[in-house]
C-alpha cells in the first residue's frame, strides 16, 4: 500500500472538499496558463506575421524604428538592394489614407500598394481577379482589390466602379476622387481590425495622389535574404550599401519589440502568474492542513504503529500532487477556452494587425505550466507536512482521547 | 467463560488455533543479540522513569521515578485514576515517547540511544497498539487497515492478504473485511484495531483504555479477545480504568501520582 494510494485513497474519501480543491485547483491553473499563453503571445505571434509575408529583412529610414518614417527615393533604394548578392527578392510597401465611395455612405480605408511579384504575400484574393501585371491604358480606370467588409459596406462587388480619394498628411484634402474599377476582393496579410484596405498598381496608387505624387517614398521596403546567407547577413549588406537607410531582421524586429513595447505583457504575465500561484498555494494548503487538523490522531496512530515520518510526510505530498495534478489537467482544457474567449475581446483593439494574437499556444508552455504546478504542490503540502511530521505522538494521542 | 487465570496457565503452546501471533524472531536487530526469547525473557525494562511536560501554568511532572520490567508471554494491567501517568508510561514502553530521565531498554537496548527511524521501525516490528478511539483509517477497510502496518515492513502482498484475512477471522470480522470503520459497530472497530496491532506478529501488545468506548457487553468481547491473544503468545500491557478488564491480567499494578504501586 504505497503512499500515492493512501493519498488517494484520503482525497476521495471526502468528495465534496476533494471537487472543491479540484474546481479551484483547475481555475486558478486555467488564469496561470492563460498568463504564460500571453508572456510570448504577441512576440511569438508578431514573429510568425512577419514570416508569413516571405520577406525576413525590412528596410526602414529612421533610426527610431518602429516609429517609421517613409523610404525616400524607394524605387532607387529598392533597385539598389535587389542587386546586392545576398537579397533574393525585393518588395517596396506603399501605404495611405483614403476616402472611397460606393453605393452606402463614403468609408477611409488603408490605400495599399505593393510592387510587382508581392501580391501574394500581401493578400489572397477570394473573389474576381488579381490586380493585372501590365500598368493598362491611361484612360482606362485603374484597377483595384479591396477586403471583403469593405465590398459588403459600400455594397460592390468585382467589376463595379469605385471612387476614391486620396488623403495626404499635412494637407488639405482637396484632391478629387479619382475612378477606380474593381476587380477582386481579397483578405489582406496586413489588415488591422477596425480598418479596411483598398490595394492597387503603382499606377494607380500615383494617380488617386495626383497633384501630391511628386514625390517616390515607401512606407518600407521588404527583402527576402537567400537562404544560404541569412537574414542577419543580408540586412548588415543593405546597410553597407545604403547607409541612408536601416535594415532590420525579422528576429531584430522581434527582439527590439521584446524590448520594447511588449514587454509590458510579460511583465503583467510575471506579475499575475505570481499572484495565480500564490492563490493556489494557499487553496490547496489551507484544505490540506485541515485535513490534516481533522486528521491529527489518525496521523499520529499511524506513526505510534511505526510508520516512519517521511511515509506520512509522502502521503500527503502526494495528496497534494493529486489535487494540483487533476485541477492542473482541467486547467488546460478552460485556460485553452478563456484564453481564446479573452484573445478575442483584445483583438477589437483598433488598428490592431488582424493576424496578431495576444494568446498563443507553444508546445513548451505545456512544460512551464506543469512545473509551476508541480511547485505550486510541493509549497502547499510544505505546510501541513511540517505539521504532521513534527506531530508529538504521545501528546497528540492524548488530546485526541481527550477531546 | 473465558479464562481468566493470566499468563501462569497458558505457557505451553498456544492456546487456539488461528494465525501464528508467536513473536516473530528479531531478524533486524531490533533487539540486542540473545536477549529477544521465549516466555519470561525480558521484552521491555524502564527503570526510575521521570516524565516531565512543560506546561504554560509550569512544568507537570507525569511520570515520577516508575520502574517496570515485562518478559515474553505477560499479561500485565495497569489501573488508577485520571492523569495518574497510565498513558504516558504506556506510551514510553512503547517508544512513542522519551522519559525526561530514567532509561528504557527493548529487547535489551536502550531506546535513549536510538534514532527516531529506529524507534519507528522498533514500533512497527515489535510493538502493536491499541487506543480507546482506535484511529483506523476511514478511507481503507478493515483488511486494508489490517494490511497496512506489514506493507509498512515490506510483507508481499499476496502474503500480507493472506495474513490479514486470517487475522480478522481470529478476531471474528472474516465477514466484514470489506467494510469500511464507519459501517463497523465500536466493538467491531476495536477488534480490527487489535488485528492491526497483531499484524506484524509484534513482541508487546500496547492497550490504552481499550474498552474505554465500549458497552460493557461489547467490552468482555474485547477482554476475552486479549485474552486468547495472550494465550497464543502475545505480552499484554494494557491500562484500563476497568477493573473487571484489569482482573483478568497475570499481574496487575495501579498507579498513584507518577509512581507504580504493586
């Protein structure tokens, strides 16, 4: 009869406080998972968002990144980059603001323009065509691909004319609509929730600006390194040969971003998942070291019998280890659901990109959670352990006849 | 009628037939060498024992200078009133406790001079104990109670079974093995308690009020018990406020402020 059946044998002899211990085990287990989902969530996440656009080095102007600055002279910068030896492809990423026009009321939206061959990492169209490979004819409507809420909103679908009109920083917003024809819908890799995006050429990106086109800026420009080189190399290259511009990797984004603005969530995750533990440390320590209060004669008998000090101090370690173990194994399942429940309500942030997560599952989070729960257990039988084993026999038999 | 004659009329052989409760022979050391045997060898001997407990009104002395030898195959009842030192001198018999003087040698060793795991190992092997409230486990039935001390001292499973099962037909529970302490009757508890205490075929049975929670019919079941137990080979020490229970002993001694009286 080993410890782990007495222990077990102890927790189910009482349901009703054994469901108890359980239920709260499995809670505050749920709330410590949810927080190591979240310490890495957006960091894991932000990191799989830039892998996805197949593009790892990104090129900015200013020193102060992320606050971005555009790419002057992106064309020149861009052409530069692609002949370096180390860079395999290049993508020049064009953003505005604009105003657009269908059948309801007038909708700002994101204008998006990528250069040629990036289309596919930019978005997937779901309905109609993709924006053509030729520039078309002058006097044709430029052609463009808009997010299917943005179709649904101004009620059009592909092939339907669209107006809309640029909205340049600093200035007035005087310029006129200009004619678009839509040609697909499409749901867009970089799309922020609250926002929509209208995507066209270059062609007809210039001319929605019209009279503010004067000028060749990107928001950033992307490069895809060659596999053999390496993102790290690749980007040092682009520097080397365009000091006027900074080149990061998708891991210096990511660990300038750690630094930075998400370290926040892994500071509240820390401090949080501290206060979780803490609460779970006193749940199951308090039930414990009642049971072992109502237990202390029985506890002391078994001792007078000859069972050794580290048999009962066993015992109820394992009893703890079972009430942390099965709450720790429903923990899972409703800190999966809550954090998906609560992943959405943070996601309706504004201008948040649609594809970032807060929560996300990584395989080694299953191994933190359950040694944090194997420690939580260890501390909370600490407690009624030291109490069973330095019970005085003699004296704790006495009382018990007594009372 | 049970007998009532002590130890004197039982000394040959085992007096019904049941599971062996012969002492078994000390093959850990337990006892010092030539000094665990037959009847009338010398099991335990506390002599001058002071027991001194701190107290917050000051120090309360239980124990006063008592000396007492019990040999292999004794019946011995110890009586007298409430807070006397019954208790506490029982409990220092059965290593559970040190005296604040005075030396207790089991089996010829002085327990002063052993470890807390070698005392408990000491209990385990050689002591049995029965309490007045008789702290069985409530999660375990009466054979898992009863199994439970031999898993303690490594008896295989099967053979610990085997043992138990006897043991709870000696006691006359064979029937009610499976039930658990809250679907047993006090007297039956008390009759699996004994069957526990016997399980490791212990040299001293240790009783503390054993008939304490007990009607007076239910308690002469329990006392014709200890006699067979007795009679089979088992030294009995048990302290009763019952002096019905106390005279069925070989020898029978009361207590008077800390000290042993003859």
């Amino acid at each position: 009869m080993t410890a782990r059946t007495l222990a077990w044998r102890a927790m189910t002899a009482d349901p009703a406080r054994a469901t108890l211990a359980v239920a709260g085990v499995a809670i505050i287990g749920a709330l410590l998972f949810d927080m190591l989902l979240l310490s890495r969530g957006l960091l894991v996440s932000l990191r799989q968002m830039l892998d996805s656009a197949g593009y790892d080095v990104r090129i900015v102007a200013s020193e102060g990144f992320p606050i971005r600055l555009p790419v002057d002279h992106a064309s020149a910068v861009a052409a530069d980059v692609a002949r370096l030896p180390e860079v395999r492809a290049v993508a020049v990423v064009r953003t505005d603001r604009a105003i657009l026009f269908g059948r309801g009321d007038p909708i700002e939206a994101t204008l998006l323009t990528v250069s040629r061959g990036a289309e596919a990492q930019a978005w997937r169209l779901v309905d109609g065509e993709n924006l053509p490979a030729d520039a078309g004819s002058p006097d044709r409507p430029p052609p463009a691909v808009i997010d299917r809420a943005l179709a649904e909103a101004l009620g059009l679908r592909p092939g339907a004319p669209l107006w809309l009109r640029a909205l340049l920083q600093g200035e007035a917003s005087a310029l006129p609509a200009v004619r678009f024809r839509l040609v697909g819908i499409a749901e867009f890799a970089t799309a922020e929730s609250g926002d929509h995006t209208v995507a066209t050429t270059l062609d007809g990106y210039r001319r929605a600006r019209t009279a503010g086109a004067s000028d060749d800026a990107a928001d950033v420009i992307l490069a895809a390194s060659r596999p053999e080189v390496g993102a790290a190399r690749a980007a040092a290259a682009i520097e080397r040969a365009r000091p006027d511009v900074r080149a990061f990797s998708n891991d210096q984004v990511v660990a300038r971003f750690n630094e930075n603005g998400f370290a926040y969530f892994r500071q509240i995750s820390v401090v949080l998942s501290s206060v979780t533990m803490g609460f779970a440390v006193l749940l199951v320590a308090t039930l414990l070291t009642v049971s072992v209060n109502q237990r202390l004669g029985e506890v002391a008998a078994l001792r007078a019998l000859g069972l050794p000090r580290r048999r009962v101090a066993a015992m109820l370690a394992w009893e703890s280890a079972c009430v942390v173990g099965l709450g720790g194994a429903l923990s899972i399942p409703l800190g999966w659901a809550l954090a998906v429940r609560l992943d959405h309500i943070l996601r309706q942030i504004p201008n948040l990109p649609e594809r970032l997560h807060f929560f996300v599952f990584e395989p080694e989070l299953a191994a933190w959670h359950a040694a944090l729960l194997g420690l939580t257990a260890a501390a909370a039988a600490a407690y009624p352990v030291w109490i069973a084993a330095r019970l005085p026999i003699a004296e704790t038999l006495r009382q018990e006849t007594i009372s | 009628m049970s007998d009532h004659s002590g130890t004197s009329a039982r000394v040959n052989g085992r007096a019904s037939a049941g599971p062996d409760l012969t002492p078994r022979a000390d093959r850990e050391g337990t006892a010092a060498p030539g000094r665990a045997g037959g009847r009338g060898a010398c099991i335990v001997e506390a002599s001058n024992l002071t027991r001194v407990f701190p107290m917050p009104s000051g120090p309360v002395a239980a124990l006063r200078g008592a000396s007492i030898r019990i040999a292999a195959g004794e019946y011995v009842a110890i009586t007298g009133p409430s807070g006397c030192g019954k208790s506490t001198l029982l409990h220092l018999l059965g290593c559970v406790d040190v005296p604040t003087s005075g030396s207790v040698r089991f089996e010829g060793r002085d327990v002063a001079g052993l470890s807390e795991s070698e005392r408990a190992r000491l209990r385990l092997m050689r002591v049995g104990f029965v309490f007045q409230r008789f702290f069985l486990l409530p999660m375990l039935d009466a054979r898992e109670n009863v199994e439970l001390p031999q898993a303690e001292a490594g008896v295989p499973p099967a053979e610990r079974r085997r043992r138990a099962d006897e043991l709870l037909a000696y006691v006359g529970l064979a029937e009610r093995a499976r039930h658990r302490p809250a679907q047993l009757s006090g007297g039956e508890m008390q009759r699996v308690a004994i069957a526990r205490a016997l399980a490791n075929r212990p040299a001293l049975l240790l009783a503390d009020e054993p008939t304490g929670e007990l009607d007076e019919e239910t308690g002469e079941q329990i006392a014709a018990l200890f006699d067979r137990v007795n009679a089979d080979g088992t030294a009995i020490v048990l302290v009763t406020h019952n002096l019905q229970l106390a005279a069925r002993a070989g020898r029978r001694l009361a207590m008077r402020g800390g000290r042993l009286e003859p």
